[in-house]
C-alpha cells in the first residue's frame, strides 16, 4: 500500500512537472522570442497558447489513465512490464509537444551563436572541445560507466542475466553519444560555412547526450540494485523519477540557452 501511493505521488509530480511547470517555462521563453522578433510576431502568435493548451489537456487526460494502471497493477491484472510502458508511453507523449515548437520553428534553442556574415568572418580558430562541453558532467559520465562495469562483474550473479550483454549494451549506448559528439566537433574544425551550425548543435546538444549517458548509466545502476535486494516493485517509481530528470535537463537545454562565441 505504501509503495502504492508513493508510486502515486511521483506520477502526479511527472505529470505537474512536465506537462504544467516546465512547458509554461518553454511558453514564456517561446513568447519572449516572438515578441523580440518583430517580423515572426504576426505568424508565431499564440504557438506558445497552443503548446501550453495541448499539455495541459495531455495532464487532464493522461493522469487518470495512469492511476488505473497503478491500481490495475495494485490488484494483479496488469503486469510490471504493463505498467512499465504505461509510464514510459505517456512520457513519450509529454515530450512529443515539442514537435510543435519545432514545426513552426520558435524554439528558443535555436538563438545560440549568431549565424550572421559578421560572425561567420570572425569565428575564426579550432576551438577545444571542453571549450564548449562542461568537463565536469564528462567525468561524472565515465566514472560512473566505469562503476557500472565493475559493479557488474562485482555483484553479477545476484542480479540475474547476461552481465556480458550488459556491458555489452552500455558500451555501445555511450560509444553512439560520443560517436555524435566527436562527429560534430571534427565538423568544427574544418573551414566551411557549415562550421557555426555545428557549433551550435554542438552546444545544446552535446550537454543533453552528456547527461543522457549519465541517467542511463544511473537507471541501470539502481536496476541492479532492485534486483540485488529484490525490490522490484520500486521499478515503476525509479523509471519516473528517471525520465523526469533527463526531461528536466532536456527542458532547460530548450528554455533557451545563450553560447559565447568562442574566439581564437
């Protein structure tokens, strides 16, 4: 029962959270955009109202469902694995929204280093790479990869399944999000018109792969545990407090983030 409501409550925090708090943040970063530039203002207004308007419906709707899987699951007819998409399935649809934003081409992201002729003649020079990524987050990513790894091997046979495929499976996870990264900052550091489009992308998005690998990392390091000390019906609750951070991080990467140009 305890377990229930606490399942509970952390459902109505992902659902506050995500489709109330921080897409109301988004809305107010859309509409400062729109306001500062005069000629999109006809065409833009009231995406922000749009967007706002769509998650609150996705709450309204989405919450209800998501308690009568909880009690669903509290009674035995539907499954941890049910349950487990059910989560995961209505925070796909949280962050889907984005796509209107997208669509019509006001997220705020997309004020990051001035693609003007005048920068394009200065941004001059090759960049370090931690120049523009915060180093800090990188090592907090390999350590804990590292720890993961030697967790694995360490307590594996507790946790059941392949420890192989496991290792297996994190390594290529963290190979694909450097593999962008490196892809993006070698684009970088070639002389093309294409450069100050890569740093851009480079800037915001590098910080989401980062953290991206540091939540995997983190979900499949308490998975183990749950396992370890056979606490699986705290799976649900680890899973949306999961992707309730890595939102977070995402929504502040798109509430608008400013990159200085990086000189020489």
């Amino acid at each position: 029962m305890i377990i229930t409501a606490l399942l509970a409550f952390v459902l109505v925090c992902q659902v506050v959270l995500l489709s109330i708090l921080c897409p109301r943040k988004i809305a107010d970063a859309v509409q400062s955009k729109v306001v500062t530039q005069s000629k999109e203002a006809g065409s833009h207004q009231g995406i922000h109202r749009l967007y706002v308007l769509i998650n609150y419906v996705i709450a309204i709707l989405g919450f209800p469902v998501l308690l009568l899987c909880v009690v669903f699951h509290a009674e035995g007819t539907l499954s941890m694995t049910g349950l487990l998409l059910s989560i995961g399935m209505f925070f796909l649809v949280q962050v889907s929204t984005f796509t209107i934003l997208f669509y019509h081409g006001v997220l705020p992201v997309q004020q990051t280093l001035d693609e003007s002729s005048d920068t394009l003649a200065s941004f001059v020079g090759k960049p370090s790479l931690f120049s523009i990524l915060p180093i800090a987050p990188v090592i907090i990513a390999v350590g804990l990869y590292l720890s993961y790894v030697t967790t694995l091997y360490v307590f594996g046979d507790n946790s059941g399944g392949n420890q192989l495929h496991k290792v297996v499976s994190i390594t290529i996870t963290n190979f694909l999000f450097v593999s962008a990264i490196i892809w993006s900052y070698r684009s970088i550091l070639k002389e093309s018109d294409e450069r100050v489009n890569r740093y851009n992308e480079l800037a915001r998005m590098g910080p989401i792969m980062i953290f991206g690998s540091i939540f995997v990392t983190l979900y499949l390091f308490a998975k183990e545990i749950l396992f370890v000390f056979e606490l699986h019906e705290f799976r649900p609750i680890m899973m949306s407090v999961a992707l309730q951070m890595v939102a977070i991080v995402v929504f502040y990467v798109l509430s608008g983030v400013k990159i200085n140009k990086t000189k020489a």
